[in-house]
C-alpha cells in the first residue's frame, strides 16, 4: 500500500490551526456589516506597513491590481517601455501592457531566477520608465545596482515582490527599496488571504497620495473624482483573514527556512549538486541561497534537472505533489508575439522554464515528509545517466 501523499501545498492543515480565530475574525466583520476598505482593512495596512518598513501601506484587490495601480501613479502611459523578467508569473508584465506600454525584458541570473543586472543598462532606451525587478520564490532580488541603474536614468523601481513578503535584502525590506512595492495575497501565498487581495506600499507620500485616489475611482471626496482610477480596493473580510494569519507568519516563515535548510543537507547527502556551475556534469541540483542578500522566505522551493518532466511524473506516481512554474517564459507567449522575440533570445529563462520543479516547503510539513521527498528524487536520479 502507497504511503500517504505529501501535497504541493496543504491548506487544509494550516486552517484547523488557526480555525477558531478565522471564524472569529468573519463573525466580526459579519456583525459589522462594512465589507469595503473600512476599519479592518485600515488596521492591516498600518500592521503591514510597519512589517515591510514602510511609511505607507494600502491594501488593494489583488496582487495583479497592486502592480497595475502603482504604475498608474507613476504613470505609465502608452508608448511607455517598461524592463522587466521573462521568468516570472503572467501579471509581471500583463499588467504593463494593459496601460498600452512596452515590456522589454532582461535575462534572469541562472542561479538566482531573478534579474541580471549587469544587462539592465542596454536595455534602456528614451522611452524606459521604470524598471519592475521579480522578488521571485522569496528571495530577493539584487536591488543595489538597479537602484543605481535608475538613479543614472531617472526610473523609477517598482518592486514586484508578491512572492517575497518578509524577505530582505542587505537590512532592508522587500517592499520598501524602490519607490513601490507591489504583493499578493493569493491563498497560495506566504501570507494568503481566502480569495484574492493584495498590497501596495511605499515611502514617498506623492505616490502615497495618488495610489490611495487611484484606488477607488480617484474619488475624494465621495463622488468627486480627481483622477481616472479603478476599482482597487480590498475587502475587510480579507483584511479580517490576513490579520489572524499574519500573527503566524514569522513562525512560519522559520519553519519554511528550516525546512529549505533540510532540503539542502539531505540533497547534499544523496550526493546531488548545489553549485551551478558542475550542473552540466550532474543529473540534478538544488540552487543556493544568496546569503548575501538577506532572508529568503521561500514561497518556493525549485530544484532543478535536466529530467523534469519525467522527475514530476515520477513524482505524481509516488503520491508527492511537485509544480511546474512558468513553462512558458513571457517573450514566448502567445499573446506577446507582437514584441518580437524568439527563441533563444533569453536564454536562461528558457531552461529555468524546462528544468525547475517546485517541491513542498510549507510549514506544516514533517521531517519525514521531507526525507521522503529527497528519497525518492535522489532514487529517481540515479537512474538516469
């Protein structure tokens, strides 16, 4: 008989943990009967403005909604062009190209996933507005020298940290580095909320301004309408759900870096590579953290080999969820062919998207659960040449 499954991500269990207070917090909204901005949504904002080091925080709609408004109070306009990752989830870039302007994209580190700053620069031309660097899988990207990139060219830095609430970088914040940041609260999430939700924060107080009018209908007063805005804000039952939870994240974050740390030694056990560059010589690897950086909080954790589409279905036959992310890099999406890139024209976003795999890291995993994982992958390894 197959031992029980080990799900890419266990909800369920996170819930009966925190069911009481879950409930609470719905029945206080319910009683309340605000459902729009209000009181909730208000308290959440000031909690997680000082979480991310911000003077300003504004919760909104979604995550997609976060990066979409914080362009808008920059500006973003049509003929805009806006540097950014082809390694990423579709919003990224989707949202820029809603406001009519240009996605024009740089390579990822092949180590990291995130930008590769050093080919920022010549991507820049006179119509470059803002860059919008992917904290990808929690860990942040290398913002000093996008910083200085945009400083040199007057750009602005919107921070698209939906996967890395809580990490930091070099003493600072995700969030809280560039003029914006921009963060999800999918259920999937690190800080999930139980429908959609998201997060714009900032310390600057003209964009401050301008989000805050932007987000509902650039109205203020009430039917007084000084910009062209959207419907962008949050619900205060989702502000009510993301309270309970945040209490839990730094815990949680912990045994999400504990569990990555397990990993790490029981690959390196099984004799399976961690450096990148003896890759070509190995059948599997596990990528490092960039200790220099700060905290990664692993939203995800990606190994990756040159066999992963036989390693997930070899994975689905042992009862252990896995998740393929980005197979398709955004330069080769259908809906972006006008852009006219080809293939090969990034190209280590072209193997991270053939070679990563996505395995369990949420906190309500046990050790043996994690011995069972690297088990079975480091089986499956040795089998191929």
């Amino acid at each position: 008989m197959n031992s029980q499954p080990i799900p890419i991500l266990d909800l369920k269990s996170q819930y009966s943990t925190i069911k009481t207070e879950i409930l609470s917090a719905i029945e206080r909204v319910l009683d309340s009967q605000q459902f729009i901005l209000g009181s909730e949504v208000e308290e959440i904002e000031k909690v997680l403005a000082d979480y991310c080091h911000c003077k300003y925080a504004f919760g909104v709609s979604s995550g997609t909604d976060a990066l979409l408004v914080s362009m808008m109070a920059i500006g973003i306009k049509p003929g805009d062009e806006v540097i950014t990752t082809p390694y990423s989830f579709f919003a990224t870039a989707g949202s820029i190209v809603r406001l009519g302007a240009k996605p024009v994209f740089v390579d990822i580190d092949p180590n990291f996933f995130n930008i590769q700053t050093d080919q920022i620069e010549s991507a820049i031309t006179s119509r470059t507005k803002a860059i919008i660097p992917v904290h990808l899988a929690g860990q942040s990207a290398d913002m000093d020298p996008i910083l200085e990139i945009a400083n040199q060219n007057s750009l602005f830095v919107l921070e698209d940290a939906c996967q890395a609430i809580g990490a930091d970088y070099k003493g600072r914040r995700t969030g809280s580095i560039g003029h914006l940041g921009c963060f999800s609260f999918f259920p999937s999430k690190n800080l999930g909320g139980y429908g959609d939700g998201g997060l714009v924060t900032t310390n600057n107080v003209e964009l401050a301004d301008k989000v805050s009018l932007l987000r509902n209908h650039g109205q203020r007063p009430k039917y007084h309408n000084a910009l062209v805005g959207g419907n962008f804000r949050m619900d205060a039952l989702q502000a009510a759900v993301l309270g309970v939870k945040f209490k839990h994240l730094e815990n949680w974050t912990k045994t999400r870096r504990l569990h990555a740390l397990a990993y790490r030694e029981l690959f390196r056990q099984a004799g399976i590579s961690i450096s990148f560059d003896e890759f070509e010589t190995n059948r599997g690897i596990v990528p490092p953290e960039e200790a220099g950086f700060g905290r990664h909080i692993y939203h995800l954790f990606m190994i990756r080999t040159k066999y992963r589409d036989e390693l997930a279905s070899f994975m689905k036959t042992k009862r252990i969820g896995c998740e393929v992310y980005y197979p398709i890099p955004l330069h080769l999406q259908e809906c972006f062919s006008e852009l006219g890139y080809k293939i090969g024209d990034f190209p280590n976003s072209e193997r991270a998207a053939k070679e990563t795999l996505a395995l369990p890291v949420y906190p309500e995993l046990t050790d043996d659960m994690i011995g069972k994982v690297v088990g079975e992958i480091a089986e499956f390894i040795k089998s191929y040449p």
